[in-house]
C-alpha cells in the first residue's frame, strides 16, 4: 500500500476513534458504568496517536517540487508610489 494512501487513512481512522471515544465516553458518564467509560474514553488516546502517526506520515511522503516555493513579493511601500491627485 502507498504510504501516503495508508497516512491519509490513518487519520481518518484516528479522528473517528477519537469522536467516538468522545462522545459514548462522556454519554457514558449518564450511566455511571465506571468499565465503560473507561473503556471508551480509552479510545481517545489511541485515536489521537493514530491521527498524529497518519500526518507524520502525509507529511514525509507528500510528493513535492522540483523547486522550492518562490519566496512572496514584498510588500510595496505606499508613500514612494504617487497616489491618486488629490481634488
């Protein structure tokens, strides 16, 4: 598998175990089931792992340029450039 496809995955992956782990774990906390809301809120952490690994993972192997970025053009100072005649 590409590793770029397999990053892009993973933090999907990684943001839906994290929502999920979310939003059941606090629900949870209704029913006051200290097992699993443990057990739920235990897929926070692991998603969040998951989604960092996946952007590490698009960022290494992301197809670049051949050249770098052109740097931006600086920004022209108003008060050398005429303006509009004044009325």
């Amino acid at each position: 598998m590409n590793p770029l496809r397999l990053g892009r995955w993973l933090v999907a992956i990684g943001a839906i175990l994290t929502a999920v782990g979310l939003i059941t774990g606090f629900a949870a906390l209704t029913t006051g089931e200290r097992g699993l809301i443990l057990n739920l809120l235990g897929l926070t952490p692991v998603g969040v792992l998951l989604a960092f690994s996946g952007l590490i993972l698009v960022v290494l192997t992301e197809p670049r340029g051949e050249t770098p970025p052109a740097e931006p053009n600086p920004p022209t100072d108003s008060a050398s450039e005429p303006s509009e005649p004044k009325s």
